[in-house]
C-alpha cells in the first residue's frame, strides 16, 4: 500500500509540475455537476447532487418543537452527515466520526451564517412553538470533494421544501387551542407552503500538494493533500464561511487566488442550482 501511494504521490506532482491534472481538468476547474431534486416523495424536500463520480443525496424533515432560549423567536435548523460503507471502503457503519462531524459543520456553517434559511419565519408562538428544520445528508459514492457536494445538495433540498402543514395539521389545530398565534399562523397558512429562503452561498473547496492548489480535489488529490481551504460566497461577491483543513498552510497570495477562483465558480455553480430548483 505504502508503495502504491508513493508511486501515486510522484504521478500526480509530476503532472501537476506540467500543469496538469490526472482527468485532464485545469487547476481551477470544477468537475461536471448534476442537481436533481424532488427524490424522495416521503421528504419535505430532497436532492441529489453529483460532482464527477462523488455523488450526495440531502433529505430534509420539519417537525414542530421549542426555540432555543436565546432566539425565542426563531425556527432551528440541525445538519447531521452520514458516511455510508457503501460509498468508500474507508467508511465504517456505527456512531457518527470525527469525518462525518466535520463535514456537518462545515454545511451547517455556510448555510447558517449565510441566512439561507428564514428562521425568522417559522415561528408560530413567540417562546414557545416553533418549525424545525432536519438537514440530513447521506453519501452514496466517495470521489473527492464532500463539502461542495454536501453543501450544494442541502441547498437543492432546502429549495425544494414544503412547510409541511397538512401532514402536522392535527398538532397544529391542538396547539391553536393553547396558543392564539398558532391560530393566526393557519390561517396564513392553510396548506403547505415553500420553505422561506434567502440567497444562498455557494461553497467550493481547493486543496494544495507540493505547492500546487487545485480546485474541486479529487478523491487521489485529496488523499496526498497537504492543506485544504473551502469558501462559501454570496451572489454578492462577499464571504459567508471558511473552513481550513489538514496540517498544511496556504500563503497570502494563495489564499487571495482561492478566494478568486471560488468567487468566480460559484457564479456558474448558482446558475445550475437557480435552474435545478425552478429559481
């Protein structure tokens, strides 16, 4: 094993000191992407997004719970990440890893502090009832890249969610007995309605090994990359998260070059996912 990755290591550098890459793409170039939604009919909204061969279905559940002290007034969203042993041999099934942990955060990251998600709208009783938003992402196939896959099938899903209003109507017209502005929220809504959403930010993640970054790493780049670096942008051209990774670092000039290279693949990345959810 020890020996095939050296002799993988010194293939991909010497393309790499050529300026190329294993599938042909250029440094700052994106593998082909695919949106589907809609997959799953038992969801609230689902999506499948496929980044060359890494492929990630996102599901979404609502429910009706309490708001957290400090944002009485606010729906809550909660991202969970499931590594299957099917998409790679590396995958092990029990308990959620450290992985499967990072990868939740980092979407839940991009998408929280980016206001995806109108939180301020699902509220129904100010302190006391409120919508709650499941993000669950599970990878089908491991190729390179989770974090742009994960993030941008939340996003399709999330785009694709109903309120659920007649699924839950029985709490809800028990809950109207107790709390007048559950009654008031019916009567807005009387049927299901598009989860409220805001602009969303597009992640896109490089990757750097012997002084080379590259963008959208496959899964062989991943496996000898020193450092990695995920951006998520606004439509806006502004930075909602970053997330640093492995034991590398990245100069200035770097940095600079992959927020660039983000910002400008991001603009293509949200004109697929604009039309994949009928934006």
């Amino acid at each position: 094993m020890a020996l095939t990755s050296s002799i993988k290591r010194d293939y991909l550098y010497n393309l790499a000191k050529n300026g190329k890459r294993v599938d042909g793409r250029k440094f700052d170039e994106f593998r082909d992407i695919k949106i589907e939604t809609g997959l799953i009919s038992k969801a609230e909204g689902s999506a499948r997004v496929k980044i060359g061969n890494t492929q990630v279905i996102a599901g979404i559940k609502m429910d009706i719970g309490d708001p957290y002290p400090d944002s009485p007034d606010k729906g809550v969203m909660i991202t969970a990440a499931e590594l299957i042993p099917l998409a790679s041999p590396d995958f092990e099934s029990g308990p959620p890893r450290e992985n499967a942990i990072e990868l939740a955060r980092v979407v839940d990251r991009g998408i929280r502090e980016s206001e995806v998600i109108g939180l301020d709208k699902l509220c129904m009783e100010s302190g006391e009832k409120i919508w709650l938003v499941f993000i669950d992402i599970h990878i089908i196939d491991f190729d390179g890249n989770l974090f742009d896959a994960a993030s941008l099938a939340a996003l399709a899903a999330l785009f694709n969610t109903a309120v659920p209003i007649e699924r839950l109507r029985p709490t809800l017209e028990k809950l109207q007995e107790k709390f007048p502005s559950v009654k008031g929220y019916l009567e807005e809504h009387p049927k299901d309605y598009q989860l409220p959403m805001n602009e969303p930010p597009i992640s896109c993640t490089s990757v750097k090994f012997n002084d080379v970054v590259v963008l959208d790493p496959s899964l062989d780049e991943e496996e000898i990359a020193e450092a990695r670096l995920t951006v998520a942008t606004d439509k806006n051209g502004d930075i909602r998260a970053m997330q640093k990774g492995l034991d590398g670092s990245f100069t200035v000039e770097e940095i600079k070059k992959i927020i660039n290279v983000s910002l400008d693949n991001g603009r293509e990345i949200r004109i697929k996912l604009d039309k994949s959810t009928g934006k």
